[in-house]
C-alpha cells in the first residue's frame, strides 16, 4: 500500500521536470492529483500519460482565477483536496547585477516574482477552503537558492528566499488547521524557463550540461534527477508521517550548503 492512498493533490507546473516528477510518485503513492499548467501540449502530455488518476487544468499559476479554477476542478474530479504544491517557477540563468540590463530589471523581477511566489501566495489563497475542510497540508518548493547565493542572480534567489519567509508565515498563520512546509532541492535536468524580459523565455535549462554542472558543484559528486526529489514531498504530504512538521524546510540540494568537497591526496 502506498503512503498516498486516498489523498488528493494539486501541483502546479508538472508538465516537466520537478512537478512531472512529483506526480508520477504521487500517483504511484496511491494519490489522485489535479495538476495547474500553462502548456497546453505538456498538459495534453500528462492526461495521456496518467489517465484518470490526474485531472489537469490548463491556465496561469500567476492569475487567482485559475488557480481557483484548478482547485475547483480537482476537487469536482476526486472528492477533496489534502495536499496543494506550489510548484512553478522560473529561473534567471543567474544573471548577475553587472549582467542585468538596467532596462529589463523592472520586468524580469515582475515575471519572476509574480510566478515564483505570487503565485504560490495566489494558489494558497485559492486552495485554503478546500485544505481547512481537509485539515490538509501545503508544500512549496523552493531552491538551494532559498538559502545560499550562487544557485541564481539576485532576482531567483530573492525570490526563493521569498518563499522561506511564506513557508514560516502561512505555518504560522494556518496552525493549527493546515501544515505548511517546504523542500528545497538544488540542480537537476528540466525544462526550467527564465524571464522573457532577459531574453530566456525560450531557453532551457535542459539546454545546458546539468548533470556534469551539478557533479562538479554539488559536495555529494552525483547527477540528481528530479524523481530524487519526490521522497520529500511524499513524506510532507502524508499527514500521519509527517503529522508535528510545519514552517519546515527539507534541504535536500545534494549538500551545496556545504560548499564543496576536500580535494583528495
Ligand atoms: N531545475 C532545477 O535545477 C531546479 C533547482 C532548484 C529548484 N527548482 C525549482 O523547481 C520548480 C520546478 O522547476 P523545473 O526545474 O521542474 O522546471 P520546468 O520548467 O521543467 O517545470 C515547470 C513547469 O511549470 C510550467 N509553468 C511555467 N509557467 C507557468 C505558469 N505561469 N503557470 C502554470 N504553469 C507554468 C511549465 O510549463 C513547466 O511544465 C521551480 O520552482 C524551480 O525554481 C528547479
């Protein structure tokens, strides 16, 4: 028996990468899951590839109305919601502030901000009724950027630090009804976009060397995939596993906190 069975879930952006990852173990934890996501083709993806057991809507993470959509949506498909997991995200190719046009600043921090934690202020909002009924729980996923500089430019790991402060206030604002947690984890392949203010809108992360990236940058020396990952969420959103865990952050970023490895003799 999975550690999921009879829990439902909502994860934004798992067309790819991180938040694909997570509903493939959801599911196969016995989870049903609705998903929010802006591509209609990695929407169109993921209903051919779960079937029943993913009910997707297809909108904006940064609009209220459609995060309210999505939680309408699975809630009408399964019943409930136990579990809402912010998710999407951009990244800013680590564009420093030397390298950050000052023209483009005032934009690229809207389109970063505005997924990367208004959304994840937005969808709370949206979900909260149904998780009060459920006394459920929220996860949100942050970055190794959430705790240490280099992970992105000033504009993403602002923003992820931004969520740290979410995970602790909207925990402390929502005890007792409704756990709030986070996981940070570090690098991994995916399709992760940057801002189109900068130029990235169509750049993927996927793009560059990431496994060889994150052997060289991460203490642990391995490739991390994002099915690596999906543990954390799995344990943050099965309530008796994790029943006394709120305003918490699983760092799981491959130890980049450590900064490096001894070289050897
Ligand atoms: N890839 C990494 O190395 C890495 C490292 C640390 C943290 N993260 C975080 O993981 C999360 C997932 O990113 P990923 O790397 O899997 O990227 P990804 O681009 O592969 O997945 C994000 C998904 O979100 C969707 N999306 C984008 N904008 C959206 C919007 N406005 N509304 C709804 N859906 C939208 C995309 O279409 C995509 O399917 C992000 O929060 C990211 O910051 C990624």
């Amino acid at each position: 028996m999975g550690w999921l069975e009879g829990t439902t879930a909502l994860v934004t952006g798992a067309g790819s990468g991180l938040g694909h990852a997570i509903v493939n173990r959801y599911v196969a934890e016995g989870a049903r899951v609705g998903v929010l996501e802006i591509d209609r083709s990695k929407a169109d993806a993921l209903t051919n590839r779960f079937g029943d057991a993913v009910r997707v809507t297809v909108g904006d993470a940064r609009r209220y109305d459609d995060n309210l959509l999505a939680v309408e949506d699975t809630v009408a498909a399964f019943g409930g919601l136990d579990v809402w997991v912010g998710n999407a995200g951009l990244w800013d190719y680590g564009t420093s502030v030397d390298a950050l046009p000052a023209a483009a600043i005032s934009d690229a921090f809207d389109e970063i901000f505005s997924l990367n934690v208004k959304g994840y202020l937005l969808g709370v909002k949206a979900a909260l009724p149904a998780l009060r009924d459920s006394r459920g729980a929220v996860i949100l996923t942050a970055s190794n950027a959430a705790f240490w500089p280099g992970g992105g430019g000033p504009l993403y790991t602002a923003s992820k630090h931004a969520v740290v402060g979410l995970v602790k206030q909207l925990a402390y604002e929502l005890a007792p009804d409704v756990r709030v947690n986070g996981v940070a984890p570090g690098g991994m392949p995916s399709d992760l976009r940057g801002p189109r203010a900068l130029g990235l809108a169509d750049t993927s992360w996927s793009s560059l060397p990431v496994d060889d990236l994150m052997k060289e940058f991460s203490p642990l020396g391995r490739a991390i995939a994002p099915a690596d990952y999906t543990g954390h969420y799995v344990l943050l959103a099965a309530r008796h596993e994790s029943a006394t865990v709120t305003g918490s952050i699983h760092n799981c970023d491959g130890g980049i906190g450590v900064r490096g490895r001894p070289t050897t003799a």
